[in-house]
C-alpha cells in the first residue's frame, strides 16, 4: 500500500521535480526499499533526559535492514526472507518471486530472498487502475485486486546465489 500510494503521490511527485532539487540531484525520484524479515529483538531506550528513542537489537533486525539496502542492488522495492515468507499465506506466496539465494554475512546457511513486484500506475505505463484506493482497500481483498507487475512463469524462475 506504501509503496504504490508513494509512486501515486502529486505532491512527492512536484516536491522531486522541483527545479532547485533537480539542480543538486539530477534525475531524482523518490523511492521506498523495505526489508522483511521475522524474529526475535530486544527493545530498549537510547538517548538523554532530553530525548529517549526506542531502539531494537537483534540479528533479525539487522538482517531487515540489510534486505532494505540490498533492494537497491537488486532493483526491487521489496525483499522479504524465507523465515518471513513462511509465515504469509499460500495466496500471496504464490505471487512472489525468488530474487536469488544468499549467504548472509556472519551466517553459514544459504537463505532466499523473494520479491512482490509492485504493479506501476496506468499513468507510468503499468497495470494499476488509478480508480484502486489501496489505502481503503480491505486486506483480504489486496492480493486479488493487487496483482504482481510479472507473470508465473518469470516468478518461478530460480536464480544464482551470492554474498550479501
């Protein structure tokens, strides 16, 4: 829902073609990575008396932030790891892709990494109807009205594995 209500946005759209923005950032456009992925953290309070933030520390929070970077390199808006596609259901497991397989820095066991390929909007040459309001959608409806912007067949294709 972020991510297509971002690419959907008339103000974030002005905000980066502004002439100033441009003139420091030629070519920029805003865009969203997220990293998915399911375990344990511990939560703490980190700061002064002036200001405390929450912060939480875990391995599985550290490997979510590594999947929010690694979509750059990979070229998606989503990774989410296996441990996290476990828990989703059979429907929306079967409109994911794998994008490769990874050794996880620090880890011996090969884990994959998968990807919801979110549709375009009809105005950026995709398949999204601009009338869809995702963000009154109801859940259990967003993956029938939702669909991913690549087919089965290219969703079922396996890939290499490397070090992240």
């Amino acid at each position: 829902r972020i991510v297509i209500e971002v690419a959907r946005s008339k103000e974030l759209s002005r905000i980066a073609r502004r002439t100033d923005v441009q003139a420091r950032l030629p070519g920029h456009q805003i865009r969203m990575g997220f990293g998915m992925h399911h375990g344990w953290s511990v939560e703490g309070a980190i700061g002064s008396s002036i200001k405390i933030d929450a912060s939480y520390l875990s391995p599985h929070v550290n490997l979510a932030a590594r999947l929010e970077s690694a979509t750059k390199l990979y070229g998606v808006t989503i990774l989410i790891s296996e441990d996290m596609l476990a828990l989703m259901s059979h429907k929306v497991k079967q409109l994911v892709r794998i994008v490769d397989r990874v050794t996880v820095k620090g880890s011996i066991k090969p884990m994959k990494l998968f990807t919801f390929d979110v549709p375009l909007c009809e105005t950026e040459g995709g398949t999204l109807r601009k009338e869809i309001d995702v963000t009154t959608l109801p859940s259990a409806q967003f993956f029938d009205t939702i669909l991913p912007a690549t087919n089965k067949e290219y969703r079922e294709q396996d890939s290499t594995a490397k070090e992240i």
